[in-house]
C-alpha cells in the first residue's frame, strides 16, 4: 500500500486518518529494520551503562529489556540496584525508580552512605552521636541527593497493584526516562489470581520498554519455603518472571568466607593469569541472559563495608572452600 501523494484526489467521505493509521502498521519489516539500525546509529537507542565492565558480557540493561535481580534478605541487592540506577543517572540518563518499601529518607540515607563512604549514616546512634559530621555531608551531598530523589518515587505505605505499577512506568517513559527499576515487586498487592498479575506487570511493562527503547530492572525475592535451590523456578512470582524476561540475577551470600579465582588478563603468548581474592561471602549468579555470553556463570563481588556499594571483582573460574578439616573443595565458577 502506497501512500497518497496528495489527499484531495480522495473524496470527502474518505477515512483520512484511518488510512494513515494503517499505513502505519503496515510498514515493511525492513523499515522497521532499518528504524532501529538509524535509532541505534544516531544513539538514540542505546544501552544503558554499568559500573561494571564484566556486565558487558550478561548484556544487561538493554533497550527494551526487563532485567531481574533477585536475592535473600540481606543479600545487598537493593543496593546493587540503587548503584545502579545512581550511576545511570550521575551519567546523564533519564532513570525512574519505584520503591515499594520504606520511605524516601530511608533510601536516600542509603545512598547518602554510597556517596559519602560512610556507612555509619545508616545508624541513627551514630547519627545521634555524630551531629556535626552527619550536617558536613548533607551539606557537601545535598545536590546529589536532590537530583536522585526527585527520580524516586515512594509507595508511601500504600499496596500497589500491577496496574498501578504500570500506569507509573508508562508516565516515567513517556516522559523520556530511559531506565526505570521497581524494588521489591514481591511488594505489590496482589488479587485472587497473582500469577496473572505476573503475567500482565510482565508483558505489560515489554510492550512500554520496547515502544520507548528503555531498560527496566526489578528487584524479587526467592518464593517462601524454598530452602537452598538457586533457579529461576524458585523465583517469586508466576512463569512470567522467569520466562519473559531478558536477564536473570542471583545475588547470593554465602554461609562462610571462601577464595574466589577469577579469571585474570591475558598474555602476549595467550595463557590466562588467576587473580586470587579471600573471604569473600557474595556470588552474583547470571542464571538468564537472553543476548548475553554469560549464561550459568558467576561474578566474584563484595559489598564494599566503606561505601555500601557492589565492588565486582571478576568472572570466577573457581571457588575453593576449606572445611573444618583444612581439606580444600573446589567448586567450578561455571
């Protein structure tokens, strides 16, 4: 179907806008081919950065992506999340992010510690105890926590349904934001159906991404009774968490300190170096990657105890754990 080269060789009754409305849709796969490649040439589709380099191997972050993240309590992956989201946006990308726990004081204090290396501002004695020095880095973070807390928006107490939770996402990137992450969505309020709930938030949530070219990062948890098992199917949530999603993320904390050997540089005659690092209680697993290498690997990473951020250390090529014998296991990083 050809378009009209002038509309007054049609008569009035002709349904104008319904003509173009299906040209529209009818354009030809390689024009909607060849969109994509200008979109992506001129950068305005991109994806979104990192601050960590190894993630250039899961492809994370995608434009029109969801990516997951999920963990135990006490996992650190809330603040996996939050240096996320806050390195997006210090680089100039439009972020939005939902938080459908606690309020936005509490996680501005989070990432008041990121800013600072003071972990002790999360601790109200030590506040108390610390007036001037807590004063000194609201006043040296203040604009920085502006900038990041006018992006977040809070549940404010307040149960969120998926609908809800998708009227908030299609505001945000209509409005150009690039990157959005909603943490937990375990949070939401469910119905009497909570795997349709799933379904829809899921499909939902691509059908936005991928019109506006925008990444969207989730925050879940492991479903009750699940005791060990690390896998997609013991995922909070329905199928559609597992199935429709671009990447998967496991942030495990270990029950006892282990050494890590990770994959080192490689040398000019083509044999690989080993970088050894110990005590380490944290595993970031890639148990999904749709466009990505790094499917079944693992990440080496640490929460940092002076900042409060994730410091990955590299792709593990083995875990070595000794036992109350001093005998040495070897877990493959594979």
């Amino acid at each position: 179907m050809n378009v009209p080269n002038d509309w007054n060789d049609f008569p009035s009754w002709v349904d104008r806008k319904a003509i173009e409305e299906n040209l529209a849709k009818h354009r030809s796969p390689a024009d909607l081919m060849t969109g994509r490649i200008d979109g992506i040439i001129d950068g305005t589709i991109r994806p979104v950065a990192t601050p960590w380099p190894a993630f250039d191997d899961i492809k994370a972050a995608m434009p029109g992506t969801i990516n997951v993240v999920c963990g135990d309590p006490g996992s650190a992956k809330s603040f996996l999340v939050l240096q996320l989201m806050a390195h997006a946006h210090r680089a100039g990308v439009p972020v939005a992010l939902l938080e459908l726990e606690c309020t936005r004081e509490w996680h501005l204090m989070r990432y008041l510690a990121q800013l600072s290396s003071e972990p002790q501002v999360t601790n109200l004695d030590w506040i108390a105890a610390n007036p001037e020095r807590i004063r000194s880095l609201m006043n040296l973070h203040r604009s920085s926590l502006n900038s990041l807390g006018n992006v977040m928006d809070v549940a404010d107490g307040k149960l969120l349904t998926h609908r809800d939770v998708l009227r908030w996402a299609q505001a945000k990137l209509e409005q150009g934001v690039k990157v959005l992450a909603i943490d937990p969505i375990t949070a939401m309020q469910p119905s009497e159906k909570p795997w349709e709930d799933d379904q829809n938030l899921i499909t939902g949530l691509r059908r936005l991404l991928e019109r506006h070219h925008a990444a969207g990062w989730l925050v879940t948890h492991p479903k009750k009774g699940r005791k060990t098992e690390i896998s997609m199917e013991v995922l909070a949530g329905g199928a559609a968490i597992s199935r429709f999603t671009d990447v998967v993320l496991w942030l495990e904390r270990r029950e006892r300190p282990e050494t890590h050997v990770v994959f080192g540089k490689r040398r000019w005659d083509g044999t690989e170096t080993e970088d050894r690092h110990q005590d380490m209680v944290r595993v970031l697993r890639v148990l999904k990657c749709r466009d990505g290498v790094a499917a079944g690997r693992k990440l080496s990473v640490m929460l940092n105890p002076t900042s409060l951020t994730i410091d990955v250390k590299g792709w593990i090529k083995r875990i070595e754990i000794k036992d109350e014998d001093d005998a040495t296991a070897v877990d493959c990083g594979w």
